[in-house]
C-alpha cells in the first residue's frame, strides 16, 4: 500500500477546528507522521494517547485521528506497529465503554456513533496486516471484531446469510454464538463485508498455529462465523481460544464450562491472545461472563490469588451470581495453607452473611503482623486484623472490637494504621472508625493508648496519632477518662487533635498546657483554649490567627453568637458572590444561619447570595435549600423573595444545572424534595420526575436523596407513582450493581434493602 491513504486522510481534515484534551487539535498532524519516524515514534504514541484519547475520553478529534493512524498502521508506515496498534484498541475500547453507559447528551451520543461508525473503516484500513506476523497482526484481528459488534449486540448477533457467490440471500437467521455458521455469513447489525471474514478464516487455518491464529478463531465467534475447519485438526489452543471466545459472547454451555476449568493452564496463555488488555483470566472473566466466572472460578480445586479475586470481581459486579462466589470464598478460606491476608481482602468485600462474618472473625485470629500496601507512589501501614474488624463493624458484628484491639496492640506500625474501606481505597484508622460511628469499648481504648505509646514512624506523614486522638474524642469523656493524662503528654506531639480533644471532654485541668501551647498562634489551639475559658478575649484571639480550613470549627464552637466581632467576621465569610470551593459554600451558609439567627433581616440581604448558590445546584445544595425553606417558613423572606424561591425550585427540577462531568444530580432531587415540604407539585411530566428519581439513585453520591425523593413519592398521583416504580424496578432487577463510594457490593445491598419495600409501596398505591 503507498502512502497516499495515509496523506489524504490528515491533509481532508481541518484540524485547528477540532479539539482534543489540551485545546485545538492543529498539532495532531505533527504526531500521526511521526509514527514513522523511528526516533519520534514514541513521543508521537505517547502525545497521540495523552491528548486525542485523554484517559479514555472521547473528542470530536478522536475517530478522524484514529481512522488516519490506521491508515498509517495499515500501510505498514510506522516504526513501532504493535504499540500503534494498541492505541487503536484502546480507542475500540473506548467506545465500547461509552456505550456501555446510559449518554444522555445529544453531543456525546453522536460523538460516540461518528466514533462507531469510524471502528468499520479502521477495521478494514489495518486488514492487510491479518496475514502478517506480530501483534499488531493479532490486534487487526481483534479489531475486525470489535468495529461490527458494540456490546450491546454481542449476546444475539442477527446475520443474513450470503451464498458463496456473495449473492444476497432471502433468508434471515439468528445464530446462537454456539452453532456453527458459514463463514460468509454478514452480521446485520454492522454488515461484515466477506472480505473480513475470509481474510479472518484463511489466517485461522494457517499452520502452525499461533497467537495470530487465536485471534482470528476468536474474532470469527464473535461475529458469528463458523470456525469448524480451523478446528477440525484439534489444535488445544485453537480450540481453547474458540471455548473462551464462545463464553465471551454470553455462552454458558456445560462443556465450555468444563473445558475451560480442565484447561485452565492454557487459558492463561490464550486469553491475551483473544482479548484486549487483559491482566488476569479471573478478572476478564467476570467482567465477560460472570455466571461463567462464578460456575468456573468456583469449580477451580486450587484457586489461586488471582481467581479470588476474579471470584470478588463476581461479587462487585453481578448480583444474580454474587451468591454462588460468596458460598465459595468462605470454604476457600477454611482450606489449609489459605493465606489469611489474602482471603481478608476478599471477604471483606462481600455482603456481610453470616458465613462471612464467621471467617473473618477466624481469619483475623491467624493474622500476627502487619504489612504494608501501596497506592499510586505512596506506601501505607496496614493489618489485616484492623480490615476484618473495620468490614465486622460495619455489618454490626459485635466481635469487630477485638480483632482491632489486637492489631493496635501488637502491630508496632499501629500509629499510621490505613484501613481498607473500598475495593482499592484506604482512610486513616482513627477517621474511619469515626465515621462508621465506632462504639467505644475499654479494650479498645487501652489499645488505642497502647498504639500511642509506640514510637512514630520515621515519615511524619504516616503518622496517624492525630486520628486516634480523634477517635477517642468522638466518645464520652467517662469512657476515656482514663485516657486523659496519657493524651495531654501528647499535646506536643499532635496539638490540633490533642487540643481539640481537651476541649471536647471539657478538660479545664489542661488550660495551662493549652495556653502554653497557644503561643504559636495556631488557630485550632487558640479555639480550644477559647473553648474552656469561655474567655472573650481568648475568643477574638482566635480570629487574629491564620482561620484557613479552620473557619467551620469557629462557626461550630464560638459561645456568643451576639458578639459584634464574631457577627462581623461571619458577614465576611458571607461576601457578596458564592465562593468557588466547596467547604467555603458550606461555611457561607452556616455564617448566613447565624447571621439570621441573630438578625431576621439578615435573611434579606444576604439572600441574594443564598439564591445564587441554589441557583448554581453546587454541593452543598442539600444543606442551602433546607435554609432558605426554613426562612420561607419562619416568614424572614418578603412575598416576591417567596414567590422566587418557589419558582426557582421548580426551575430546578424541570432544568438540569450541569458542570464539566454532567448534570448535577443532587439538585434537582433537593428541589423536588423542598417543593413536597412546602405542600406544591412537582412540576414537569412523570417522565421527568422518574428520571430525577432514578438517576439520583443510581448516583453514589446522591442515592441517599433519590431513595429520600422516591419514598414521599409513593403517596404521589398515579402517573407520577406508575412512573417512578417502573423506573426502580428496572434497577432492582437489573444484574448491574449500583456505583459506590465504598466497596460495591456492600454499599449496593444496604441500598436495596431500602429501596425493595419503597418499590412495594409504589406499585401498591
């Protein structure tokens, strides 16, 4: 092939006009014609992959920049062809898995079907490499597969049969991905040309046999071709790549089932062959199959690390078989030799059954050290003890607080102990144990001291003495009090968490140390001094210091909400405009609730900024629309302020606020939410409230709102009723588990528990 292909695709295109990550996409054309440059090919991947395919995104530069890559590949024109052609499987995946996901904007859905369409010319641009050697010959394999099947047609290809003179035929089949079919079969959904399919078919009986080979077998399954004679000399890893091939598209046939787990050792070394950025088999398989990786995972008499983790991968991912995996990693825990870490890992991430808290009570009592684990470039103190305990407590398992006495006990790392609260995602012990409203317990808190007492470790940043010191402030002062001395002697060590904690017990024995203390003009110290004295000179010390990050713990602690300073230091915080972060919203509004508090008309000035920051539907909109309500109710609004917000609400719930990842998912659920309290309808059509509903739901970090939203709406008319449980009941039955911000299954069963008799109520009423 010349070059032409390659120079008119770049030279048809008006790049400047397109976009990619870091802006106008003018410099593409700089990249693709170093790929054939031996000295700037790797520059040209690496510029290629950060920019027109950032981190998995698409942009309207994308498919034009892949299709003239393939081009380039297909022309044998670049210098490193394997890694050239792994970007352009790593673009088919990316469009794979922006379908896999409900697009609701009109830009992206059609950005993402340009990007499919785009997959078919791809696939026919690097054809000519399928008779080649290498892996960029396999990859052109693949991706003959991945341009004509989107997953949504993986399960139930509909091909039409062509005659061997390629003469269109009348008649119209649905193949199982099981039976054999003519290879000059052409799948309706995407209109394989047979020229795809012969060059796969010819390849697939090249002898001997490799990895090329493999692909092209797997490639033909899954667009529904008949692959018998490549088969017909039984070549094992033709075959096992036509067993994996098969599960891949859904099958679940016995001897598939059993092929694969007899064959396991071969399917190890076939499934990267068959398949695009694989890790393990165990992984690959669940997220493929799960009833298969379930069935075959289980059935494995020795499974290693790797299919536990495919087993857990089971669990995250499908409830439908998530039952037969939780069964089998509890006995795989009682097998001799299991490494207890290991099986910790697992089991913590599973809905927590009784079978399950029973081992990891067992398996925390065989752990007798810690370890470390490493997340991006930094490390972390662990036990696996503390992980068994902190996934115990959370399932309410009273036995959760010995297994954390013993690793605070014994571990001498016990004071930067991370534990694991996700399925990759660690939180200091003593904040964790905070915010699943850990009980306190005598052995746990002599362990906590113990902990304390131990040397710190030699990076400052791991040391979590503060968090512990936390912890043990989160409890009565008559469970610690025993505490007390040991925690003042660490005033110097931790004096944010050690003064804070005084402060909390009411410790005025320690407003000498504190004051002492005090002297490096540290804002969180002077509060707590402040606090105990209940001085107002030491109050307006504090705000002489540095209130970076500490303004909420002044709002939350200042004893006289009357004093002219303090009123004027929250005015402010208020300003005129919402603040750009986060914690500075939720301060706004907290200054903006004293500031009523202590003056109604208040309200009316600092409306406007309380409007704006609803207006936006920024976090933390469910805290700002309940303060505005209680305004509306305690009248501090004039009229046309009131007509406002009423009309403001309901603007929020027909009309998406969207930032640069999306709509907003909270806000509109708050507003229809505030709209029920203040006893008016929700505006727009059933359609529309059902969407808010489900969307906020399935959203980790609005469920609990969307859940809030749904159960008011069961007294709601009939349309609105109807709508909304058809909506939750697809979620419910659906094998999909909800998104988490902490380990999936868990948090997703604790959801469905609340959203089951919800549903009942709605489809009762």
């Amino acid at each position: 092939m010349s070059s032409a292909p390659q120079k008119v695709l770049v030279a048809e295109i008006d790049w400047p006009a397109l976009e990619h990550a870091y802006g106008d996409a003018g410099d593409v054309p700089g990249w693709i014609e170093g790929l054939g440059d031996a000295e700037r090919v790797e520059e040209s991947l690496y510029e290629l992959w950060g920019a027109v395919l950032h981190q998995g995104t698409l942009y309207d530069s994308t498919a034009p920049a892949m299709t003239s890559i393939a081009a380039a590949l297909g022309g044998r024109q670049t210098a490193d062809a394997e890694n050239t052609a792994w970007l352009l499987l790593m673009f088919a995946d990316t469009v794979r898995d922006y379908e896999q996901v409900g697009l609701e904007d009109p830009e992206t859905v059609a950005l993402v079907r340009s990007a499919r369409e785009s997959l078919i010319g791809i696939a026919r641009l690097v054809r000519p490499l399928i008779s080649d050697d290498g892996p960029e010959a396999a990859a052109a394999a693949l991706l003959q597969a991945a341009a004509h099947t989107p997953d949504s047609a993986r399960h139930t290809p509909a091909c039409t049969t062509r005659a061997p003179d390629s003469t269109p035929s009348t008649h119209e089949s649905t193949l199982d991905p099981h039976e054999s079919a003519p290879h000059t079969h052409t799948c309706t959904q995407r209109m394989v040309d047979s020229a795809a399919l012969d060059a796969l078919a010819a390849r697939a009986g090249s002898r001997p046999a490799g990895d090329v080979e493999q692909a092209c077998v797997a490639a033909l399954i899954t667009l529904g071709a008949d692959v018998s004679p490549a088969l017909a000399d039984g070549d094992p890893g033709l075959a096992m790549a036509a067993t994996l091939a098969r599960i891949a598209v859904g099958g679940n046939q016995t001897r598939d089932l059993d092929a694969l787990v007899t064959g396991w050792e071969l399917a190890v070394e076939v499934v990267p062959n068959i398949a695009f950025g694989v890790d393990t088999l165990p992984e690959w398989l669940s997220a493929v199959n799960s009833g298969a990786a379930a069935h075959v995972l289980a059935a494995l008499p020795v499974p290693d690390e790797a299919a536990i983790s495919g087993l857990v991968e089971v669990v995250i991912g499908s409830r439908s078989n998530a039952a037969a995996a939780v069964r089998r990693l509890p006995a795989l825990a009682a097998l001799p030799g299991t490494e207890p870490e290991t099986m910790i890992a697992a089991l913590r991430q599973c809905p927590p059954t009784p079978e399950v808290c029973d081992a990891l009570v067992a398996l925390a009592e065989q752990v007798t050290d810690g370890g470390t684990a490493t997340i991006g470039s930094s490390a972390f103190d662990t036990d696996a003890r503390a992980d068994a305990a902190f996934a115990l407590l959370r399932a309410g398992d009273g036995r959760w607080s010995r297994p954390m006495a013993q690793a605070l006990l014994t571990n001498p790392a016990a004071r930067g102990l991370m534990v694991a609260t996700s399925v990759s995602g660690r939180s200091a012990l003593g904040h964790a144990l905070i915010r699943e409203h850990a009980p306190s317990a005598t052995m746990l808190v002599a362990a906590i001291l113990q902990a304390l007492r131990r040397n710190p470790p030699a990076d400052p940043s791991r040391d979590g003495a503060g968090h512990l010191v936390t912890l043990l402030a989160s409890w009565p002062a008559e469970a610690v009090a025993g505490a007390l001395p040991q925690v003042r002697e660490l005033l110097g060590v931790a004096p944010k968490a050690v003064a804070d904690a005084l402060a909390t017990w009411g410790d005025t024995a320690s407003i000498d140390r504190i004051r002492e203390a005090s002297n490096s003009g540290d804002a969180t110290v002077l509060l707590a001094l402040a606090r105990l004295t209940q001085d107002g000179n030491d109050f307006h010390r504090v705000l002489d210091a540095d209130l970076r990050y500490t303004e909420s713990a002044v709002l939350e602690h200042w004893a006289d909400h009357a004093d002219p300073r303090f009123l004027d230091w929250c005015r402010s915080l208020v300003g005129t405009e919402p603040a750009t972060s986060v914690y500075q919203r939720g301060d706004q509004l907290t200054a903006l609730r004293i500031l009523a508090e202590a003056d109604s008309g208040a309200a009316v000035t600092g409306w406007p900024v309380l409007r704006s920051l609803i207006d936006a539907g920024t976090e933390p909109i469910e805290d700002a629309i309940p303060l505005a309500l209680g305004w509306h109710a305690r009248r501090l609004l004039p009229p046309e302020a009131c007509t406002d917000f009423e009309a403001l609400l309901a603007d929020l719930v027909v009309t998406d606020r969207t930032n640069y990842s999306g709509p907003l998912v909270k806000t509109g659920v708050a507003a229809a939410i505030a709209l029920l309290d203040l006893g008016l309808p929700l505006p727009g059509t059933p359609a529309r409230v059902a969407k808010l509903v489900a969307r906020a739901v399935t959203d980790e970090w609005a469920r609990d709102l969307g859940l809030r939203l749904a159960e008011r709406l069961t007294v709601a008319p009939a349309p609105v009723r109807r709508a909304v449980a058809k909506k939750l009941r697809s979620l419910v039955d659906r094998d999909e588990r909800f998104d988490s911000t902490g380990d999936i299954a868990v948090e997703d069963e604790r959801a469905l528990a609340r959203l089951r008799p919800i549903l009942h109520d709605l489809e009762a009423g």
